[in-house]
C-alpha cells in the first residue's frame, strides 16, 4: 500500500489529471503578481501563463459571466467506510490531490479543510492548519490517508463541519463563502440524522455539493443532503463510478461554481509607471486596473438564508492600485575639484621656459547622480595649469632624431647581429654656440648581436603503426594505433611530440557498428490459475507473461531456441500442478446428541461446527438446531403425582417436536463466533471428543 502511495503523490508532482487543468477556467487566478500558489502549479503543469494572466469563464462569449469567487472556505467530507475498499481508496487520494490543484489555493484566497468519516468523523485538517493553503503539504498528507474501515455516519462528519466552518479560532474567515464537497460510496447508517444536519448546515449559509461514487448511492438522500427539491434536476449532485471518478474534479467543481458568487471581472493590470521619491532612496512604481463588470451575487443556500455576494475589483486583493519598489537615482553632485598648490620651478632659463602648478584632491570625490565633472563646470577646471614664457635665447645644440626600428637579424638562432641608425637629418650646431652630436658624445649608428640562442631541435615522435583487429564482432567496438617511438628528447626550444602532434600518441576509432543479434527473452510466470476442483484433487495452470525482451538482429525467439534445446532443458510457456482445496463430503462435524428435555415442556437444542470454509464461498450448514416440548397434563395430576414426576418418577412427559428443525436465530451469533474462532479441523475433533 506504501508503494500506491508514493506512486499516487509522485504522479500528482509530475503530470496531474488533464482535466484539473480545465477546471482553472472555474476560477480566476489571485491578483496581483505570481505567488507561490501558483508559481506551484506552473511548475507541476496544472496551469498556464495565460491563464493565470486572464479572467476565465466557461466560453469566450460569456466569460465576464461565468466567473466564481476565488475568495472562499471549503470542507472536503470524505467517506472512508470499509465498503469503499483500499483499491477504490488510492482513487479517493488521487481525487483529493487533483482537487487541490484544481483550485487557487493561498492564504487570501481558497482554504481547504478536510474531515473522513465513518463509524466515526476524523478532522484531518481545519482551517487554520498549514495544509489547508499549500498544495504540497496537503498532498503529501492526502497520500497517507489510512485504508477504509467501519461504518457510515455521514452526520457525524457534516456536524463537525458546521462548527468548523464558523469557527473564527479555526481559520474561518467571517464573511467568506462557505463550500462542502461530500464524497460517499453508499447510504448513511442514520439517514434521518444526516439530512437534520446537512439542514442545519445549509441555513448557515454553505452550499453543499455531493459527490456519489458507485452502484451503492441512494440518490435520494444525496439530493436531500444537497438541498436539492428534485432528483432528476439537481445540479449540486453528481454520480459516477468507480473508473470514472479521477474524472469528476472538474465536474463537481463545474456544479459548486452554479451556486457560488461572482466576483467582478477586471481589467488587466496596466504598465508600471515611473519610480517615484526622493532621489538616492527607495521609490515606488503604481499600476492601476479598472473594474469591467460588476460581482453577481450567488444561489441563497436555503430559503432563509441571503444570497452569497461576490468581490468586487476593490475587495480582490490587491485592489484597484498595486505597488513595486524601484531605486531613485543618486542624487546630482558635482565633482569636487580642489585648489591649486605652488608653482614649481622654471624648467629652462632660456629660450622658451615652462612652469607648472596642480590642483589637490581633484575629481575627488567625482561626480554623481548625473552631476558635472570638472572639466563640464562653468568655467572647466582642469587639474594643471601650465605657464609659458619666452626668456633669452639658448644656445641650439644638434639634436639628434629617434632611433629607427632595429633592422633583420642576421641569423634566426646561433648568433647575428644587427643596426639602427637615427631618424631624420640632424640640425647643425651653429647657433648661439650650438655643438655637433659628435661633438657632444651623442652616437647616430648602433650594431649589437641578437639570436645568440641555440637552435632548437624538434623531438622524434615515430610514424603510425597498423591498426589493431576490432574489439568487437558487433554492436560496435574500437580499433587503435600508435606512434613510435615517441620521444621526449626536444632541445633549446623545440617542439615536443605533442606540440607536433596534438592528437596524442594513440588514435582510436569506431568499428562494427552494426546490430548483434538479440535472443527473446521468456516472460516471468503469472500467478497459478484457480483449482479445477471445488473439493478433492484437481488441478491448477500458470502461463508465462509478456517477453521481457522480443527477438532482434537476427535474434532467436523462444520457439527457436526450444528446437536446439534437450529435453528437460526446454523453455517451459505453460505449467501446471496437482491441488486440492478440501476433502468432498460435509464441511462440518456430526451434530452432538440432543440435550434433555424439562419434566414438563421447554426446548432441547443440539450443535455442531464448521470444520472447513471452500475457496469460493463459506459453509452454510446449520451449526444449531432446536426441538420443542409439549406440555403434559401435569396440572390434571394429583399434587402428589405431579411431584413424582418431577422428581423423575411416574410416567415421561410427552415430548413433541412442533417445527422442523432449523437454526436457532438466536444463536446464530454464538455459532458463527464459535466457527471463526476454530483453529483447525483436527482440534475441532479433539474438543468434541472430550
């Protein structure tokens, strides 16, 4: 049963029930933006973008109409009488979870209790629990749900719920829509106590929905229990079966969504505007949504009771306006520039002479939130001030030009040498006393060595060897070869062999590649049919399952295999066995003698047991049977007579038996106790025995 479990809650996680999906057209998805909810159900495939970014209804043409409340508490009344059975069970969990899925779950929106029932009712989870507004949780919980067991006292169940429901300390929410979804495979065990309740609970003000699943369901009661003053025309009840059930979520959700409100249907949200504050600081961004059609109200629950009202755009949260933070700019600062400092001393004392002074701190800080640079401010402000004057004619010296570039080595290694001369015809010194570049040591020609390094010398890495055979016969296997020798012997810089070779020493490829052939693989065998026999020897069949694994490739299959197999070696398809159930002839003991019979009238009883039960069926002998005695004259009698008589002396009463023999239906219980608790036939025997 674990393993159903996990199976059922992994299935839920992965792909829920196609039909969950289109209930979200039932309901509008929250306002606002993507919570967790339903950021939950993008992720597990239950809704779409688009959905949750639209307003649903049931067509295109009619959905401002059509629209239910998303605001609403809702208890799930389940039925877990042992009449379902722990197969259909596994579908009730599953239904659940589609259930919760189906809905928008959250805090502000749907809530969902669930109560059991059955001899008695089992609060599984209120209102104000975690469960009640998280899917995953629920889930989880809904999967280890305990197999049904015991009787049917939906009451029960639909009392719980009417306190619960109103409950404020439980997570009711006053002024919320209230929704009771039953669930139940048969009739109640106090029927006129479940419609007394289920009353009860709809002048609260819930709206119940009954969900009927089997051949076991009285239409009548769940009709009752709805509200419903027709049978045949009562949309709050629905019937299915057992195949069908994981198929009904959208249904039954289709029939609450009839008598619910309708919350006003609104425009979409409109683009956030600006940031807007101070700047430097947080802002905030608006967006604003229009109402398009008004709420409707929904189906009053009982003849007293008002009719439920839907939101209008203002109630659905978050409103009319919704908010995002945003960042404001920094604020606009200009660059700090600072001031000058001293002016540094004349770099020349003739001919053109410079000065220079420089600004501390400057751009520090700089500018921020758009503000100016130094170099933007009015007047710009740059960081150094540069003074020029014109002081005595210097001397004018030969300048010597730049350096050329060096010219091509003469040698790419072992050793050469190369020039450079300089660039442009030097100016002759003759001015105010001007020297040479030869008189003033200044050089025009440079020759130095260059590429003194050895040369280098490349390692010896071999040529390729053949190919090795195929790995491989088929299916694909791999073939290699080698480089050899390879060696790591590179000197002065030279290559190495995997600077040569940036493959590497050893190739590989592919060979072969086609199929090999794949024998059939025999099936597991399959579990032993019943005994041919009802009593006494037969016999029992086992075939083989489905192949594990077909012949392919050329591949032998079973039969083939069979025509080169021995005797005895053969792979068996089909099995069978010798069995026996029980031994033929009465499946209880010979009757004990019958008990003695009162001096005048009374009963005499006697007994039996059942020494076995058959394989389709239990023993249906009678284990009691009872006589009875008629009176003798015993008043006609003398006093003295009738005291002889009943102290065993004088004549015997007159015994006669007025009906067939039967069993005692008082006893029946007794008989059917004392057949259950035999432990065996021989045992049976023993305690008659003695």
């Amino acid at each position: 049963m674990g393993e159903l479990h996990a199976e059922a809650l992994e299935s839920c996680r992965r792909q829920p029930d196609p039909a969950v999906a289109r209930t979200a057209s039932w309901w509008r998805a929250p306002a606002g933006a993507l919570d967790e909810h339903w950021e939950y159900q993008y992720r597990h495939g239950t809704m779409h973008v688009g959905q949750h970014r639209n307003t649903f209804g049931v067509a295109q043409e009619s959905a401002q109409d059509q629209v239910c409340t998303s605001l609403l508490d809702v208890f799930l009344v389940i039925d877990e009488s042992g009449s379902i059975g722990s197969s259909n069970y596994v579908k009730v969990r599953a239904f659940l979870a589609d259930f919760y899925l189906a809905m928008p779950v959250t805090p502000e929106d749907v809530r969902i209790g669930l109560l059991t029932f059955s001899t008695t009712s089992k609060l599984r989870w209120d209102l104000s629990d975690p469960r009640s507004t998280d899917p995953v949780l629920a889930g989880e919980s809904i999967m280890s749900l305990p197999s049904p067991t015991g009787n049917t006292y939906t009451n029960l169940a639909l009392d719980m719920a009417s306190e619960l429901l109103y409950d404020t300390t439980k997570g009711a929410r006053k002024d919320v829509p209230k929704l009771v979804m039953v669930m139940t495979d048969g009739v109640s065990s106090r029927a006129d106590l479940t419609l007394v309740s289920a009353t009860n609970l709809r002048e609260k003000g819930a709206i119940i929905v009954v969900l009927g699943v089997g051949a076991g369901v009285k239409a009548k009661e769940c009709t009752s229990i709805a509200g419903c003053e027709s049978e045949t025309n009562c949309t709050r009840y629905l019937q299915t079966d057992w195949t069908k059930v994981s198929e009904e979520v959208s249904t039954i959700i289709e029939a609450a969504c009839l008598d619910l409100a309708k919350d006003a249907v609104c425009s979409e949200w409109s683009d956030y505007g600006p940031c807007e504050g101070e700047c430097s600081k947080e802002g905030l961004q608006t967006s604003t949504r229009t109402e398009i059609s008004p709420q409707k109200p929904g189906t009053p629950p009982c003849s007293t009771c008002e009719a439920p009202q839907g939101r209008t755009c203002a109630e659905q949260a978050p409103g009319l306006t919704r908010t995002k933070s945003c960042t404001m700019p920094v604020c606009k600062v200009d660059a700090h520039c600072g001031e000058f400092g001293e002016w540094s001393t004349w770099n020349t004392t003739c001919g053109t002479a410079t000065r220079r002074r420089q600004r501390s701190n400057y751009n520090s800080p700089p500018a921020s939130g758009g503000g100016l640079s130094c170099l933007e401010q009015n007047p710009p402000k740059s960081e150094t001030e540069v003074e020029i004057v014109d002081k005595v004619p210097c001397p004018v010296q030969q300048q010597p030009g730049p350096w050329a570039e060096w010219n091509e080595c003469t040698a790419t290694c072992g050793g050469g040498s190369r020039y450079r001369g300089r660039v442009g015809l030097p100016q002759e010194g003759d001015l105010y006393g001007g020297e040479t570049l030869e008189a003033q040591g200044i050089p025009v020609r440079e020759t130095e060595v260059c590429n003194e390094n050895p040369c280098p010398i490349d390692a010896n890495c071999g040529d390729w060897n053949d190919w090795t055979d195929c790995s491989r016969s088929c299916g694909g296997g791999s073939q290699s070869r080698k480089r050899e020798p390879w060696l790591d012997n590179a000197q002065f810089g030279g290559r190495s062999c995997i600077q040569q070779h940036p493959e590497g020493q050893s190739a590989l490829r592919t060979c072969n590649a086609q199929p090999c052939p794949v024998d059939e693989i025999v099936g597991d065998w399959e579990l032993w049919g019943a005994c041919s026999e009802r009593c006494g020897p037969g016999v029992q069949v086992r075939h083989r399952g489905q192949s594990k694994q077909e012949a392919m490739y050329g591949g032998k299959t079973i039969a083939e295999q069979n025509e080169e197999l021995a005797d005895g070696e053969k792979i068996l398809l089909t099995e069978q066995r010798e069995c026996e159930n029980n031994p033929c002839g009465p499946c209880t003991l010979p009757f004990t003698e019958w008990t003695d019979c009162p001096v005048c009238s009374g009963t005499r009883s006697r007994q039996t047991m059942v020494i076995f039960d058959f394989f389709d069926g239990k023993c249906t002998e009678h284990t009691n049977e009872r006589a009875v005695v008629r009176p003798t004259a015993c008043e006609s009698q003398p006093l003295m007579h009738q005291l002889l008589l009943r102290a065993g002396q004088g004549s015997s009463p007159v015994v006669e038996v007025e009906n067939e023999i039967a069993p005692d239906s008082s006893t029946a219980d007794i008989a059917e106790q004392e057949r259950e608790a035999l432990i065996s036939p021989g045992e049976q025997t023993e305690m008659w025995s003695a």
